[in-house]
C-alpha cells in the first residue's frame, strides 16, 4: 500500500493533522480545540476456526489502531464478507458476537455496519475515537536516546499457519489467541500515563516492518536486540522449519538496504520478527529516564507483556538494525 500511496496526492486540509503522508496507524481530525476523532478500519479471512474467537480477534485488531493514537473508541461499523448461500447464519451470528464483546469491554458502541455476499468469510470492524488534538500519539516522534517496548509477545503470523497447515492442533493456538484478542488499552492508558515520544502497533507489516515505518518517520536508526523479544510457545521451533506466512520475505524485499542484520541473530528468529502479526502489541518510543516507569505502569494496567526490546539512535543511512 505504501507505493501505491506515494503515487497519490496526499489529502490537505487544515483540520487533518494525522493523514497518509507517515503511514500511521489511524487518521485523525480536528473537530473543536478540545476533540479530535480518529478513524481507522481492518478486516480480514478467519484465522482460527472457533467463530466468536475470530470475531474477537478482528475486532480487537481493528480497535488497536484506535489505541495506537493515544486515543478512546466510541462507535463501531461491522464490515462483513459472507458465503450465505454455503454456511448457515450461525458462524455470522457467533462471529458478531465476538466482536461485540470486544466492542463492548473496549467501552464503546456498535452502531451499525454493511454487509456483502462474498466467496469467503471477512469480518472486522470501522472504528471512530475520541482524543484531545494535543494527546496524539503518532508514529513519527522517536527521539535518540530514546528505549523501544513491546506490550505483547510475538507468533501470532507463524503460529494460525501452522495450524492451518495441519502441525499445530487448534487446541495448541490458545496462547495465540488470548493474545490477539486483548485489547491495546493497556499499553494505551500506562503510554499516557508515563508520556511516550511515538508508538505504533504490530500487525501485518511485522514487528520490523511496523519498526521501519516509526524510523522513516523519524528520521531516526532504530536497534532491537533480537534475543529480548518475547515470543509465543513453539514459534522459534516453527521458524526453523520454514511455517511463517508470506510477509517476512516481502518485508525484507521492501525494506531492502535499509535493513540490517548482524551476525549472531539466527535467520529464523530475524524471519519470525519480520512475519505477519494479528492483533499484535504496541511499540513504545520512551525516553530512556522514563522506561522503567512504563515498564511498571504496563505491569498496573495489565498488559501481557512489557518487554524493552530496543533503542533509538541518531539516523546512519539505515532504518532498523537487528542485533544479537
């Protein structure tokens, strides 16, 4: 999307104040002094079989961005693709379900939504918050100096494609599945809390791609120490033999030379960070003096992890440095 992106005219108005032009996770616009809305959508094919699940995980998904933004959800547009002339309403009516639950813990309201007859499933949601215009959070202010933290565990991409490749029974995605379908709020509130430089969430770009998007933003190289990134059970071991989805490879194409990777970081764990997630964490820019309160403010709100997995460092021609 980003090249097809740069060939556009970037929208201007003077109330846009978060457009295309960094590839942040959400647009945002200005209605009064004091409000801004944020508005973002997502949607996507089932990755697991339990219908409510997937329903939950999309909706927490699409709810992400809103949080990336620093912001609160209000309402949300279910978007819907369904085969109904092959499946029953029922999976509908547990996938909406989910959804709404995710809706509703996140504190906001659905409020209606569009469906179509698809060839397959798609389900996810349009979601519009609420943030004060001088509280964004963007992916674009990483400073040097700063440290990088990541709220949830990475595998979410190599994991659902064992499974539907038949060597992961879907009774072993629990883990991955708890994991994407929590909400980012935590990672929101103690971001807001501690004050934060950038932050950005992981999904399909990957951790290095959605890393590379805060760097170019900001002008800045950005390190993580590959070895201090949590992953979920089995991921590694599932890397190694090749299961991951399609993403890592046209992450390292697209990134290029702005991609570096040191010796001593195994192929596999530099694949698996590059991998698609769903639902993933967020990615914290922190001045270094306030890391460890974030680190213990993640802990109080309750998020899955608070992992520091890196740093910021001046620009030196490179974007994202992968280390040891």
């Amino acid at each position: 999307m980003a090249q097809v992106l740069c060939q556009l005219d970037p929208p201007q108005h003077p109330d846009l104040l978060v457009g295309t032009d960094t590839l942040d996770d959400a647009g945002v616009f200005r209605l009064t002094d004091e409000i801004a809305i944020v508005q973002t959508t997502d949607f996507f094919p089932p990755l697991v079989d339990d219908p409510f699940a997937f329903g939950r995980i999309a909706a927490a998904n699409a709810l992400s961005d809103i949080y990336a933004m620093g912001a609160e959800p209000l309402t949300a547009l279910n978007l819907v693709g369904y085969p109904d002339t092959r499946l029953s309403y029922d999976w509908l009516v547990e996938i909406l379900r989910g959804g709404a639950a995710a809706v509703r813990e996140a504190g906001a309201v659905t409020v209606g939504g569009h469906s179509v007859r698809d060839s397959e499933i798609k389900y996810g949601l349009a979601v519009t918050g609420r943030v004060h215009p001088d509280r964004i959070l963007t992916n674009a202010g990483a400073r040097p100096g700063d440290c990088l933290v990541l709220t949830k565990p990475i595998g979410s991409g190599i994991l659902t494609s064992a499974a539907k490749a038949d060597l992961l029974p879907q009774e072993a995605l629990a883990e991955a599945i708890d994991v994407m379908g929590a909400l980012n709020r935590p990672g929101c509130v103690a971001a807001l809390a501690v004050g934060v430089s950038a932050c950005t969430d992981v999904t399909g770009f990957g951790l290095v791609g959605h890393v590379f998007e805060m760097a170019t933003a900001a002008g800045v190289t950005i390190t993580i120490e590959a070895g201090r990134v949590p992953l979920m059970a089995r991921v590694l071991e599932f890397a190694r033999r090749g299961v991951m989805t399609r993403t890592y490879e046209t992450t390292a194409e697209f990134l290029g030379a702005q991609l570096a990777i040191d010796d001593g970081v195994e192929d596999a764990l530099a694949a698996a960070l590059m991998d698609a997630q769903t639902s993933g964490g967020l990615v914290l820019s922190v001045a270094a003096h306030r890391c460890d309160a974030l680190l213990a403010a993640l802990d109080r709100a309750g998020a899955i992890c608070a992992a520091r997995i890196g740093s910021v460092l001046p620009g030196d021609g490179v974007a994202v440095r992968l280390v040891p």
